[in-house]
C-alpha cells in the first residue's frame, strides 16, 4: 500500500522493520507455515522499494543487509530521560527485582519465579504486567504462592510515561527471556532500557545483545544460564554496594541510553530525505 501510495504522490518511504520479521513467530508451527512465506516474499519484492529503514538492534539490521540487501539504522527503544529516578540506597535485608510488560507465554516468567524461590530470602520479586494472557498470569500467580510465598507480587500497570518513575522504587530490573526464537536470542526491549532510565542495577540471562550493553556501561550482571538455579546463584553472589554501584552506572548510561539521542537519528534521516 504504501509503495502504490508513494508512486501516486511521489513521497519517500521508510520501512520500519522494527525486529527480523520473517522468524518474528517462528516458534509457532502455524505462523511459520503460514505468515512467513508471506514476509519473505514481501522483502525480498519490495526491498528496492522504500528510501530508508530502521530496526532495534545491531545484529537484526546486520542480518537484514546480509539476506535481504539492505542497511536499517539502528534506533533503540530508550524512554525519554527523566533525571529525578532514582531508587535510592540498596538494603541488605531486602533486595527488590522489577519485572514489567506483557504476560506472554513465550516468555516463560515462570523462570523467574522458580529463580526467586531459589534465592536468598532477602530478595522478593515484583510483577507489573499487562494480562495479555489471563490464564497464563493466573497461572503465574498460583506458581507464586506454591513456590515462593510472601516474596512475589504482582502489581498494577501504569502508563507507559509513568513506567520509568514507577519502577525507580526498586533495586533491580530483571529479565530471563530464554530464547524461543531468533528475535528473542537478540532482543534489546523496551523493558531493558526502562530499568536502565530508573537506574536500576539489571540481572539477565545470557542474551547477546542486551549482555553487550550490560557489560559495555557495567550496569547489571548476566547468568551463565537460563536455568533458575544459576541465576538464583548469581543473585546470592551480590552485595548491597555492588548492586549500589551499578545503579549509578545505570544513571550515567541513560544519559547516553534515552529517547532523545535515538530519536536524534529518526529526525536526522526524515531531514536527509
């Protein structure tokens, strides 16, 4: 439509391919067989159609250029900066993790669930999630209570402008997404670089591309695997100041790290066209 559109009006297009659209869902047998022969075949008969692109992360774009033949700009998916968040010193007894965003299946939250109930009892989780799945999240929340009573809670969701205030209140942004498929090995969410604008110290499994960045700016600590009881190891390894000392780090990442600097690229490449 917007090729037909723009050869009517003589306007500039630029796809926004957001993440590796044709294994976007290639977990599911259904989408697989369905919808990505779809996608593949409008890539490839559209690619010398649109004047620019953008995606997420460095190696979704890279693999663009390398199966499809053409270069997106990265821009990553930073909040606006908001310098007053802060979630304050660390406490030794009590250790708050943060996880906010959908309750998708895919996802398996229950992983850290089973992590959190394999730590140290100073550390409690906190759920912001949006019931996408009502089901799955009640299923989550009887997993809760059996495993870990007392230190899960789920909690209201806010809007997304009042996300990055809210979360500020805890000590650590925790995210386990196991790869079920490419999108999700290279995933820099939205999520990820929320906890980095609250500054938050951050606990990951070993995902490629947001390790990268927790490494390059020192702002969290990756486990060596998905399995809960690595991460509930590493967890246990952690100090209230090392914990303290990636918060700060946190707070001089976002000032790299946020919507304004991103959106720096957006405006730049609408100005070249």
């Amino acid at each position: 439509m917007a090729v037909e559109a723009a050869k009517v009006t003589g306007a500039k297009i630029i796809f926004d391919a957001h993440e590796y659209s044709p294994l976007q869902l290639e977990n599911r047998p259904l989408w697989k067989f369905l919808y990505a022969p779809s996608v593949n075949y409008f890539l490839k008969k559209y690619k010398n159609c649109f004047d620019a692109s953008i995606t997420v992360c460095e190696p979704i774009a890279e693999r663009y250029k390398r199966e499809y033949g053409f270069s997106p700009i990265v821009i990553m998916n930073s909040p606006e900066l908001v310098v007053d968040a802060s979630s304050g010193t660390t406490q030794n007894n009590s250790i708050k993790l943060i996880h906010h965003g959908g309750a998708f299946p895919d996802r398996k939250l229950e992983n850290m669930i089973q992590a959190v109930a394999l730590a140290d009892q100073k550390y409690s989780l906190h759920f912001m999630l949006v019931p996408t799945y009502p089901k799955y999240l009640a299923r989550l929340q009887q997993m809760a209570q059996e495993l870990a009573p007392g230190r899960v809670f789920f909690h209201p969701t806010v809007p997304p402008d009042q996300i990055v205030q809210t979360i500020s209140q805890y000590d650590i942004g925790f995210y386990l997404l196991e790869p079920k498929n490419y999108n999700s090995l290279v995933a820099l969410p939205n999520k990820f670089f929320d906890y980095i604008a609250a500054g938050l110290a951050i606990c990951i499994g070993p995902s490629s591309a947001m390790q990268k960045l927790v490494h390059e700016h020192q702002i969290g600590v990756v486990a060596d695997s998905f399995q809960a009881s690595a991460v509930a190891q590493l967890l246990n390894s952690l100090s209230p100041q090392q914990i303290d000392h990636m918060k700060k780090n946190a707070c001089k990442a976002r000032q790299k790290l946020n919507a304004t600097i991103e959106m720096e690229k957006l405006l730049e490449l609408y100005n070249s066209l």
